[in-house]
C-alpha cells in the first residue's frame, strides 16, 4: 500500500484543498484513515523562522533551517504515523519543495545552486523518508498567477510578487521535477474535473 503520499506544487496551486478532498475519500473508504501534515515551516520555532528569513537573508541560510525543521517533522511526527499500517499521510510538500525552489533561485542569479543529492543521501541514510507516491498540483501558470494576486499576505507570497521571472522560473522547475517519472501523478488544479480525476488515480495507486 502506498501510504506516505507527498504533494508538491508552488503557492497557490491547490495542494492543500486537493489534500482535503482526498482525505474526505479516503476516510469513506473505511480501511484507512488520512492524516494531513502541513510538514516543514508549520510547527515548530525554527520552521516558522524560515519563513520570517525568506528573501532576507542568504539561501544557504535559509536551506538550512528548511532541512533542519524537515528532519524534526519526518522523526516526530512522519515516521510514527507511518507505524500503523491504517494511516495514509497526506504530506503538504517535502524535500522537493526546498530543492527546487533553490535550484529555481540559482537559475534566476545565474549560480549553480542544484542541491537535489541532499535529499537523495538523507533517504539513503534513513533520516528523511522516500514518498510512497509524488503528485503535483500543477495548474497552467497563469491561474496561479491570478491566485496569487488574490493571496494573504505572507513573506513568502509577498516574495513571489515582487519578483514575477522568479516566481515563472520556480514554476518551471516544478514542472521539470513532476515529469522526471511516470510514476508521479500531476494534477492540474484549475478545474473540478482534473482534480477528480487525479484524486481517483491516488486512490487506485493507494490499492495497490
């Protein structure tokens, strides 16, 4: 069973209301019960620092405070979930999240800034964990763009609207990482439709 499922996708591309939908059917099936982890930056002091730090301070920094607060979440709160057989994480983005963001940023000051073997040789060493199953929340760029728009206010969001090439290289990025394998499962967001019908691709995964 495929029961540590990641969703990666830039702010506002449904992630967390594709999360929730998913939850709702998953709870009906009965056998299983769905835990939804907002993950890294959420709870704990040093992940909302990173928040706090974004765009001020070095990406080096800011790399380090995402993976520290990362490894908490995967140790205390990821790898106990993951004991019982019954329970399907539903992980609001993991590693993919930071390294492509950085990757996305190196692009933009032109600087090689590619760290995705630091994810790879923290799952070969067992502190962070391989999802089950990847899916991206990738609707066409321009509906994020109006989603942002329409956003809360948030260092991060604010980031992404002061700086619009950057905001379309990170995109990209993500988008490159989703079609690496046809294992992933991408969504586009932007209709009631699509997203059903991801939703109903994660459950057949989830049978298996």
């Amino acid at each position: 069973m495929n029961n540590f499922i990641v969703f990666e996708g830039i702010c506002c591309s449904g992630k967390t209301t594709t999360c929730n939908l998913l939850s709702k059917k998953i709870n009906e099936i009965g056998e299983y019960k769905a835990i939804y982890n907002h993950g890294a930056m959420t709870y704990t002091d040093l992940g909302k620092k990173f928040k706090e730090n974004l765009g001020k301070k070095d990406m080096p920094i800011t790399v380090s405070y995402f993976f520290t607060d990362l490894i908490i979440n995967t140790k205390n709160i990821i790898k106990p979930y993951l004991t019982d057989k019954h329970i399907i994480v539903l992980q609001d983005r993991y590693f993919d999240a930071i390294t492509t963001y950085i990757k996305a940023y190196g692009d933009y000051i032109k600087t090689d800034y590619n760290i995705y073997d630091i994810p790879k040789a923290l799952v070969k060493n067992d502190i962070l964990i391989n999802p089950s199953l990847n899916v991206f929340c990738i609707p066409p760029f321009k509906i994020i763009k109006e989603r942002m728009a329409k956003s809360k206010e948030s260092p991060v969001h604010d980031f992404y609207r002061d700086n619009p090439d950057f905001f379309k290289i990170v995109y990209n990025e993500l988008v490159n990482k989703a079609n690496e394998s046809k294992e992933n499962i991408i969504i586009d967001t932007s209709s009631d439709l699509s997203v059903e019908q991801g939703i109903n691709k994660i459950l057949e995964a989830i049978k298996k």
